[in-house]
C-alpha cells in the first residue's frame, strides 16, 4: 500500500490584513492534502519495484510563510533501491 505523509505548517507573524485566516488555512492544507494525494495514489497505485515488491514512501513538506503569504512544498521519495527511485522520479516528473 502506497504510504503518503504530509508535514504541512505555517511559518512567521501573520499580516494584520492576512490573505488567508486560520480556518482558511487549514481548508487550504487540507486541499492540498487531498490533491495532491489523489494525485500520488492515481499515479502509483500499481507501482512495486520489480526486483523488490515494494511500493515508493512519500513525504510531503510544505510551509507556507505568512509574510509572503506564499507557500513552499517539497517531495521526498524513499525507495528501496537506486534503480526503483529513477523510476518512481521518472513517473512523478511526468505530465499527465
């Protein structure tokens, strides 16, 4: 079973005129959440590694910098060799 993590959190003061409020922007996490999971889980729901058996681990971080107002994601990948983790960057950097 593919396992997704996310590390999502705010960083910095808030703005006195903030774009995004605290309700909204746990609604906006959890979006993110559910998107880009959707998104993980359609691309890889039948991808093991051939020598293996064993399916990519995803962590996403993100951070979204209250000052800015900007938000910052980044994906790791563990697999469990070199050859699977081409092929997973391979599937993840494709356009679908």
């Amino acid at each position: 079973m593919l396992q997704i993590e996310f590390e999502l959190r705010a960083e910095g003061d808030e703005l006195p005129d903030a774009f995004l409020d605290a309700s909204e922007l746990e609604m906006m996490f959890a979006g993110t959440r559910t998107s880009l999971g959707d998104s993980l889980r359609r691309k890889f729901a039948a991808v093991k590694c051939g020598e293996h058996g064993s399916p990519p681990k995803f962590t996403i971080s993100g951070a979204y910098d209250r000052a800015t107002e900007q938000m910052d994601l980044q994906y790791h990948v563990d697999t469990c060799c070199q050859a699977f983790l081409l092929r997973v960057m391979q599937i993840l950097n494709q356009r679908v």
